[in-house]
C-alpha cells in the first residue's frame, strides 16, 4: 500500500504544528487508501547541515542521516505540515530536505500551511525548494489561519471546511504516488 509521511514541519517548543498534523492525520487514516504516518522532525534530530558531501552523491557520514535516509526512503508521499516564519517555511524542514536528494525523487506531495497568513507563502517557497529535490506537489492544498482557525493564537480549532481542503489534497497526492511509483523502477 501507498505510504505516505505527514511530516510536522516545526520544532519550536509550544509548536502549533503538532496539533494541525494530528488532525491531518486523523482524517487521513478514515480515507484507507493509503498508509499514513507521522514523521516528525524533533524525533530525528537533525543539526544543521554537517555532511561533507552534497546529498546527491547519496554517500551519508553521520548516523542521524543514515537514519533520516532510511525514514524518508521508505514513504512514497508527502504531507508537508508547515509553519510561516518571515514568509518562508521552517529552518527546520528546509535543512531537513536539504539532508537528502534521491529520497526525495519522484515522489508526491501535499501541503498544509498556517501562518498569520494562512501559509501560503511558506508553502510557495517550499514547492520551489521541493521542485528542486523532484518532488511533484499537488495543486489543492490546505492553508489555515492563526486568527481564525485558532483559539488565542494556540487551540486549533479548524473551521468545518478546511475538511474539504484536506479530501481534495489527498485525494490527488495519492493518485499521484501511485502513478510516480511507475517512474522510480
Ligand atoms: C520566527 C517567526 C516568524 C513568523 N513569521 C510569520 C510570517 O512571516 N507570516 C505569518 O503568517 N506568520 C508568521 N509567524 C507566525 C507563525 O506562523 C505562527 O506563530 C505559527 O504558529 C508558527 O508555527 P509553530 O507554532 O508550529 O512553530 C511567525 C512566527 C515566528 C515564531
């Protein structure tokens, strides 16, 4: 079956980010097209990028790439859960891409944006760093508002039809990690 990684793409203490991917995940997992997972980046605790070889050349030093490696390597999609700070997504999930490349290679994406904005910005930034890295990213995305779909800027309570959002995102990311997997024999 489909594997498909809901990855959280904060790792500040007091995250909003947590909460938005377990309700992704949650309406995720009702669909049963797919198996979804969350990846979270705190649990694998990247530094800043210390490999001395670019990741193209696909040879890892460290343990806590190998590990990331093995992590990505075996999802065939993406949610990109992201947060916006100053108009771009994470440091975090930046580097985190940044890590890898082949692992990253012909696979789909969705996104999941919030900000003060919605997101969107960072989920724009982050489909031209993950063009890059061959990813294909879905066109519907998912983009929530800090003042409107939570209480006091921290309790996510997400207005009713962001649930639509999120159905017509997976439902074209899971299509498209089916089709891509043609493409990675
Ligand atoms: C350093 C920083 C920069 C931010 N910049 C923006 C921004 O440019 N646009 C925006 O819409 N929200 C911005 N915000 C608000 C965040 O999107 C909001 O606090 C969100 O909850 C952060 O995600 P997190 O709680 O998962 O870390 C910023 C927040 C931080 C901490």
């Amino acid at each position: 079956m489909t594997k498909v990684g809901i990855v959280i793409g904060s790792t500040r203490p007091g995250r909003n980010g947590a909460a938005v991917a377990r309700w992704v995940h949650d309406l995720a997992v009702k669909r049963g097209d797919a198996d979804y997972e969350l990846v979270d980046l705190e649990d694998y605790a990247l530094p800043h990028l210390d490999e001395p070889l670019p990741a193209a050349a696909g040879q890892y030093e460290h343990a806590h790439t190998r590990r990331w490696s093995q992590a990505v390597a075996a999802l065939d999609a993406f949610v990109f859960v992201t947060p916006e700070y100053n108009r771009s997504t994470s440091g975090a999930l930046k580097t985190a891409i940044d890590f890898l490349y082949a692992e990253w290679a012909n696979k789909a994406a969705g996104f999941v944006g919030y900000g003060v904005d919605g997101g969107a910005r960072a989920i724009e930034h982050l489909r031209q760093i993950l063009a890059t890295a061959g990813v294909a990213g879905v066109a519907p995305q998912v983009t929530l508002s800090i003042r409107d779909d939570f209480e006091n800027f921290s309790d996510f309570r997400p207005a009713a039809r962001h649930e639509d959002s999120v159905r017509l995102m997976l439902d074209q990311l899971v299509s498209w990690a089916e089709a891509l997997r043609t493409v990675r024999v």
